[in-house]
C-alpha cells in the first residue's frame, strides 16, 4: 500500500469520525428515552441471513430483545446478497438502512457496543423460540401470482402438492467465492443420484418432486415428468427459491444454508446425512433426522453415537478435523434416506403408529444430548427403521 493511499484511508477515517461523534453522542443522550441499537443482517449467506435474523424477531416476540429501542439494520454491499427476494421480505419488517454500519464498524467510539443488536444464539434456537412464535415473513399478493405463474410454466398447479430436495455439493461456494478456499466444508457434502430413489416413490404417491440448488455439479439423473431438477432447468428465480421453500409439503435436506428457508416458514423437513451431530435441529417439532456414519478405518467398526459426542467429534465442523481422527464418513443409502422420507409422509398423512420399542430408542438417542450451548430443547425425532437398524451404536 503506498502512502497516498494510506493517507487517503486516514483522512477518510477521520472525515468519518468527525461526521460521527456528534450524532453517536446524540445517541447517547437520548438513551434513557429511547435506546437506538444497530444490527448486521448476514445477507451474503441464505442459511445466516434467514435464521439469524428470524431468531431476533422471535427474541423480540418472547421480550428477550429490548421492548424500548429503535433498532436498525443494515447488510454489507461488499461481501454481497445471496438473495435480493429475502432482503425485499425483511425490509417489510425490520428499519434497515445502511447509515447503521457506520455506527456498527466504529469500534472505538465510546460506548458503541451498547447499542450493537446480538442475539442469545445467532445461529441456534436454544429456548424453543420458533415454535412460541408466529411466521415473520409474508409473500404479498402480486409475489404470490408471479411464484404461481412460474410454477405453472413447470407443470405444477396451484393445488398440487410437491416436496423439495436441497442436497449440498461444493459448486455453490466455489463459484461464488472463486479466491476462497471452502475445502474445510467438504464433509458435508452428499451425492445427489442417492435421492432418486425416494424423488420416485414420492411421484408415485402423486408429488412433484422439486431438486433446489442455485449452482450444482450435477443435474439429477432422471427423466421424470413428476420429478424437476429446478437447480438446472433454466427455471430458477430467487423469488421460487424462498416460496417453493416456504410452500412445499415437507422440504428433504442435507445440511446446507437452504435448509433454513423451510424452517423459518415452519415447514416439516427430513434431515438426511446430518452432520455433525450435535449440530442437528434438535429444536424443530416437525423434524426427523438421519446421520451419517463415521466409520474408524484403523480399528474397522463404526463409532458409536456415545463414543461420536463424549470425544467432541459431535461438534467437528472441518473436513480435515475427521481425517485427522482417522474418520470415514459413510453417506446415507438410498434405502436409508427412503425410510425417514416415507416416515414423513406417513406421519404428515396420519398413518404412522409408533410401537413402544422405537420410544425406548428415541429416549436412548436423546439422553445423549445433555443441555449445552447448543441444545436445551429437544422436538425433534430420530427416523424409526434408522434407529432399529443401528441400536448396536446407541450402546
């Protein structure tokens, strides 16, 4: 950097400073009347920028955010906005203007950090809030009749029931951010052609079976009429990204920022391939879920759920951290994945009945999860033939 520039970037910084200090003392002042605070919306990454920012509003509606401040938000241009549809939504609902990250980024101003918005657990509903809470975002009329007339140029009716696929792959980082290396995330990727068996048993019961994605390695490989591969059709809009998410059946997931779409609409959703586990939506009532399996290649055996949470590995969330341990992760089967999809709809349908075994073998999963920074509230449920099939791991 020469010099020039480096005094261009003080002078900026003190031009900023200037224009600053009397309006944050302002702020200041007035803070026994009304408390002024400033708050990042992540808008760069889906699965932060719907979660992080539904977990404040439902802080807000559980008065666990300050009931006597003006709150405003603002998103960083720079890093960029994965989905301009999601800003346009949260703009109906929360005061973002982008004066509020000059207040946010001066660290050094006296006091600054009073009037910064956090939550309890930006990235986790620890307390249960979701389910207490109403649905924050809204499509309005003239979006409605858009994602309906896009939908219907697919093959889909506005009553025809369908279910979405999200199955993550490297693509969507590595185009997106091209001088970063997303390596480290690699373990949570998953095999797309592993689903086609379940897209072709929920076209039989008469879904449409919708694959999201923005940017994928691989189209799926099936031609059927029932079955849309949205990820790579040339249909894909940013509005569909959000209401196919909020509007779908039940939403079929692999740990991915989309997932979070479904969620913060309260839509059911099967999580397949789930890791790590102590990562899992535990929270979520209308969720089953499914792990993959870490295989230790030395000692040739699984580990057992026990043995995955009592030596940390529950928490890994780097690729390197599983190779260092001598771990294979070991997918999900399409079998596998069939199971805990049908489980789904059956319960959706109310035909599912749950013998008394399969209780026991809930508890057995769940008394391994003690409370913690990431789990206090446990809803959801483990897929029933995943559990029979692996009681050896509960040991």
């Amino acid at each position: 950097m020469t010099l020039m520039v480096q005094y261009i970037n003080v002078l900026i910084k003190a031009i900023k400073l200037f224009i600053l200090t009397p309006l944050f003392i302002l702020i200041r002042s007035i803070k026994p009347i009304k408390l002024i605070r400033f708050g990042n919306l992540r808008s760069n990454r889906i699965g932060h920028f719907a979660l992080n920012t539904e977990l404040y509003l439902c802080e807000k509606d559980n008065n666990m955010q300050s009931n006597n401040s003006i709150d405003v938000f603002f998103y960083d241009k720079n890093k960029g906005v994965c989905n301009y549809q999601l800003l346009k939504m949260w703009k109906r609902i929360l005061r973002v203007n982008q004066i509020a990250a000059l207040f946010y980024k001066y660290d050094y101003l006296p006091g600054v950090e009073e009037h910064k918005i956090k939550t309890v657990k930006s990235e986790r509903d620890i307390y249960g809030l979701m389910e207490k809470s109403k649905v924050h975002l809204y499509f309005t009329p003239d979006e409605e009749h858009v994602a309906l007339k896009e939908l219907k140029s697919m093959g889909i009716e506005k009553n025809d029931l369908y279910v979405c696929l999200a199955v993550r792959d490297s693509a969507y980082l590595k185009k997106k951010f091209p001088h970063k290396d997303f390596s480290y995330h690699n373990y949570r990727d998953n095999n797309i052609q592993n689903y086609i068996l379940s897209a072709i048993e929920l076209a039989k019961r008469g879904y449409f079976v919708i694959r999201m994605g923005a940017i994928v390695n691989e189209a799926l490989n099936i031609n059927h009429p029932q079955i849309i591969d949205y990820a790579t059709n040339g249909c894909r809009t940013e509005l569909l990204d959000i209401y196919l998410s909020a509007n779908c059946h039940f939403f079929i997931s692999t740990p991915i920022g989309l997932e979070v779409v479904p969620l913060v609409f309260r839509r059911p959703i099967v999580y397949t391939n789930v890791l790590p586990i102590e990562h899992a939506t535990t929270w979520n009532s209308k969720a089953l879920i499914i792990f993959k399996k870490h295989w230790l290649k030395k000692e040739k055996r699984f580990m057992t759920f026990r043995e995955i949470i009592e030596s940390g590995v529950g928490r890994y969330l780097r690729t390197e951290d599983y190779e260092k341990q001598g771990i294979e992760l070991i997918e999900n089967s399409p079998e596998e994945i069939l199971d805990v999809i049908l489980e789904m709809d059956e319960r959706l349908k109310g035909n599912w009945e749950t013998a008394d075994e399969d209780e026991e073998l809930q508890k057995r999963f769940w008394t391994l999860f003690k409370p913690s920074d990431l789990n206090k509230v446990i809803r959801a449920r483990i897929g029933t033939k995943f559990l029979r099939q692996n009681k050896g791991l509960l040991n």
